[in-house]
C-alpha cells in the first residue's frame, strides 16, 4: 500500500477501505507517513467528505492508535457528556453530582482550559484542596462509592488525533466536519464511556457558528457513536451569548452550587435538566425522558444533588464547606459595575467577546503556559431579551487589578441597547438520536 495512492483515491471523491484508513493511521502515528502527505489527504478529505463508514473507522483508528481506558470495575453504564465548548459553560460542574445523585456513575475524564476561562479542572481547583491527581484504582473506588470521581487526562489516549489535530490547526483543515467529528469521539471513546451525551453549540461564543453545520456535526458524531457500539445522542444548544450569567473560575463553582439548590440561572438550569435526562435514560435509571428528568427534578428538590456534591468534593480532598460558605472561595480585591449608557433591551451579548474580556482580567490562559486567576471574571447581569435603565448594571466585573479600563470598553463594545424590545434565544434547537 502506497499513501500516495490513498490520498489520489480520495481526491477523486473514491471510498477508502478499513484497512487504507488503519494503514494511513498507524503510519501517521509511528512516523513513516510524513506531514506533507497527511496534510495533503486532510485537505482531500476537507473537500470530498467521508461516508459514514470511513468516519468510523478513521475514529476507531484513531481510538486503537494508543491506550485505551477500561472502566469495566464501575458498576453500572458509564455515560459520557461532551460540549463543543463555549463561554459561561458551567454545565459538567452541575451534571456531575446531579445524574450521581440519581444513581449514574460520572467517571469524568477532563482537562484544563486554553481561551476564556479554565477547564472543569482549574474550575473544581477554586475549591481549596480539591486534586484530581488520583490513580486508576482509587478513581474507580470513589466512582463506586459516590457514583463521581473527576481525574486529569492521562496517558497515551488517542496520539494520533493530537498529531493530526497540530497539523490540521496550521493547514486550514480544522473546519472538516468528518474530521472534527472523528477527533471528538475517538477521545470519548478511548476514555471508556458505554454512552455519550453531545452538547453542540451553535451560535457567535460556538466553535460552529452556523445552525446547519451544527446540526450536520452533532448528526456525524452520532452516526459515529452509534456505529461502533456506544448509544449516542445529541442536543444542539444556543452559545449566541453566553450560558448562565458566570464566567469566571471560582464564579462558576458559585453559580454551580446555586443551580444545584435550584436557584441556578434559568437557562443553565434548563440545559443540564434537559443533557441530564439523556445521561439517565442512557444509564438505563429512567424508562422514559420524562421519567428521568423528574428523578433529576426531585434530587434538586430534596437537596441530594448539593449533598452528592459535598460528598465528591470531600472525596478529592476539597474543602466542602464552600457549599455553604461561598467565602470560601477565591475572592476577587475589586469589585466593577459596567453601567448601562441608556434605557432600552439587551439585543445583542456577542459571547466570544465577553469571554476575550475574561481573559484579559486572567481567567484564561492565552498560551499553555498563562497562569489562571481563579478569583476573577465577570458576572452578566442582564441577558438578550432584558429590559435595562441608563446607570443600571449590565456586569459586575470581578478583578485583582485596579485598571479595568480596556475590560470595560471590550463590554460595552460586546452589549448591544436597542429600543425595541427583543426576544431571548431560543435555548435548545434539536435534538439528534440517529
């Protein structure tokens, strides 16, 4: 087999075969297939597509190219939650303990942040205490005790969706919807998972802008989970302003713990109700969709979600009386209000933007390297939709230092103020299970 034949195969729009795909993988991995002849059959594949067939082999793959994680000692079916990311997601710091709650277990793999805010890592590590440097046997432990444990992402999983990945990142072919598809799955895949739950954003803060391409993705990853063996479904959710009103470290622990109370922001609540009753259907705890967000509703209610959230953070060394004593938390010095110009609605919160001014207070990392502020971020508080007077407040600004200047302008350049009144985002677009 000659990868110079591959890759005119594919440019001619032709089907490639499982073993072409674990030939081309595995010579990728080890270094015989060099990057100008990766980089040439991504920009095919970027242009010709891949059938359903060669998305799951490619994923599978990439899956078997390094180790692979056996969650086969947790008792139960291990379901998986994925987001394509956005701003203000706060959604696995409520989805943990709350499907937990109801009996699912949360073996969570996750990782640290690079843009806006940190990653479910650098968010739980505001609590004082809180480690995920835990090994396999422990991990397995806690999750059987607790039903959750959350451990950093380890080992050797899927080298070559890392390699490939590098080098999609600086020959345009990011944007292919076979192969973004294929690196998000193989990574959920090689973490063990039984069923995966997608959260696609759509929308300006959403890494697929587009309604129609999110769609067509989250239907991609679902043929994918579905064609080797994990039950998948997907739920296309708004990211045209941000989630929730936190965006910040320590600010969305808080707003975690209050969404756990059921006295989190509406539409955050509503989003981890609606991914958490696939997880529990999926985990096979409910019959129905219906039956498994009552259950979910009912945990809120009587306060063993929160109490499932004290036990997990105990668990990892954290100090659970933050649950209780928000004080507890990293605490900002400075406290900003970014007052409205004039009277009207909030038509427009462009939500990579607003994240962008979060970083710059320090609760992201622009490089690998940046140090994160855990205490500081922003707290919108007016949403699209909301009427607002001159001098109210549209965001409280939390920071460590006294200039915030060029922050504030980064706001006001991000909220729009129109006259007329404006309705909110619709919250969830679809919701994809074949």
């Amino acid at each position: 087999m000659r990868m110079v034949d591959l890759i005119e195969k594919k440019r001619d729009g032709k089907e490639l075969t499982k073993e072409e795909i674990q030939f081309i993988i595995k010579g990728y991995t080890e270094g015989s297939i060099p990057d100008y002849q990766m980089s040439s059959l991504a920009m095919a594949i970027f242009f010709q597509g891949m059938t359903e067939n060669e998305r799951a082999e490619l994923t599978m793959a990439m899956v078997h190219s390094g180790d692979t994680i056996d969650l086969s000692a947790i008792e139960g079916i291990k379901v998986d939650k994925h987001s394509t990311g956005g701003v203000g997601d706060t959604t696995t710091l409520v989805l943990g303990p709350l499907v937990a709650a109801v009996g699912v277990p949360v073996a969570k793999m996750s990782g640290r942040g690079l843009g806006h805010t940190g990653g479910t890592i650098d968010k739980l590590e505001s609590v004082p205490g809180f480690h995920v440097e835990i090994d396999n046997d422990e991990f397995m432990k806690l999750v059987n005790e607790n039903k959750i444990a959350v451990i950093g992402q380890s080992g050797n999983l899927t080298p070559a969706d890392k390699k490939l990945y590098a080098l999609r990142d600086v020959t345009g072919t990011v944007n292919s919807i076979p192969l973004i598809a294929s690196s998000i799955m193989s990574k959920k895949i090689a973490a063990g998972a039984d069923a995966i739950v997608l959260d696609v954003k759509t929308g300006a803060g959403a890494f697929m802008k587009d309604l129609e391409d999110s769609k067509e993705l989250a239907k991609a990853m679902v043929s994918i989970g579905n064609a080797v063996g994990r039950n998948t479904m997907a739920v296309i959710s708004d990211m045209s302003q941000p989630l929730g009103r936190a965006i910040g470290n320590a600010l969305e622990v808080q707003e975690a713990i209050d969404t756990l109370r059921g006295e989190g922001p509406e539409d955050l609540q509503e989003l981890c109700l609606t991914l958490g009753s696939y997880m529990v259907y999926l985990a096979k705890q409910a019959t129905s969709l219906e039956e498994a967000r009552t259950k979910l509703e009912e945990v809120i209610r009587s306060g063993k979600a929160l109490e499932t959230f004290k036990t997990f953070l105990a668990a990892q060394g954290g100090d659970a009386s933050v649950v209780d004593n928000p004080n507890a938390l990293p605490q900002a010095k400075y406290k900003f209000e970014l007052e409205a110009k004039e009277d009207g609605f909030v038509s427009e919160i462009v939500a990579d933007a607003v994240g962008t001014a979060a970083m710059w207070l320090g609760a992201g990392r622009a490089t690998k390297e940046s140090e994160i502020d855990l205490a500081v971020g922003l707290m919108l508080n007016k949403k699209i939709g909301d009427e607002v007077k001159k001098g109210e407040s549209l965001v409280t600004i939390y920071s460590n230092q006294e200039d915030v200047e060029q922050v504030k302008q980064k706001l006001y350049d991000s909220i729009t103020i129109s006259k007329d009144k404006v309705e909110a985002p619709t919250l969830i677009y679809a919701t994809i299970t074949e």
